[in-house]
C-alpha cells in the first residue's frame, strides 16, 4: 500500500528550536491540513555530527515536534514545499497513514 492509497495521512516533522518561529509561519500559511500540533522532544541518535559537546555527553539534543494531518494525496507536494522553503535546516520528517480520525464530543 502506498501513501496514495491511504486517504489521510500524519506527517511528523522534528526539528531544531531554532526553526520554531519560522516552522510555525510557514506551517499557518500552508495549504496542506487544517492545523497542527506542536511540542518539545528529544532527540538520540547513534550519530554525533550535529550535536554539541553537552549534547553527546547527555545522549539527547533538544528539538520540536509538528504533527499535521492531511489527505494522502497532498503529502508530496507538502514536503516539496516543505524542501523549497527550509530544506537545508535539519527537519527530519515520517509519514504514517491514518486509519481512523474525527472528533469526540460536540464542537465548541
């Protein structure tokens, strides 16, 4: 099955607290999805090219999670854009399908 055939799909972008400011502008201005959710994380990893000395003595970098839901059919051109506009800044992404969504309770 690929990412097409799944009608909604959850793109996880991890990223530098750097990027936060600039990550969330982009993200609002986007086409792709209705919002997103965003919170702190800690990266590890086995390579150590891009940590600092703290980093590896900790085992862990800081960085900032997004998570966006959208129709399977826009995630390339999503992470396309998402390449144009910040590609060269370290943003790991996954792409994972949705089987079910909505929500509970009433709508405020």
């Amino acid at each position: 099955m690929t990412v097409n055939e799944i009608s909604e799909s959850l793109v996880i972008l991890n990223a530098p607290p750097s990027l936060e400011e600039a990550l969330i502008d982009w993200l609002l201005a986007h086409k792709q999805g209705t919002g997103f959710t965003s919170f702190p994380a800690q990266g590890h990893s086995t390579r150590h090219d891009n940590l600092s000395i703290a980093e590896q003595v900790s085992g862990r970098q800081g960085r900032l999670q997004f998570q966006v839901q959208m129709a399977s059919a826009a995630v390339d051109e999503f992470l396309d854009d998402l390449r144009a506009s910040l590609g060269a800044a370290g943003i790991h992404y996954w792409v994972l399908p949705i089987s079910s969504s909505g929500r509970l309770g009433s709508s405020v």
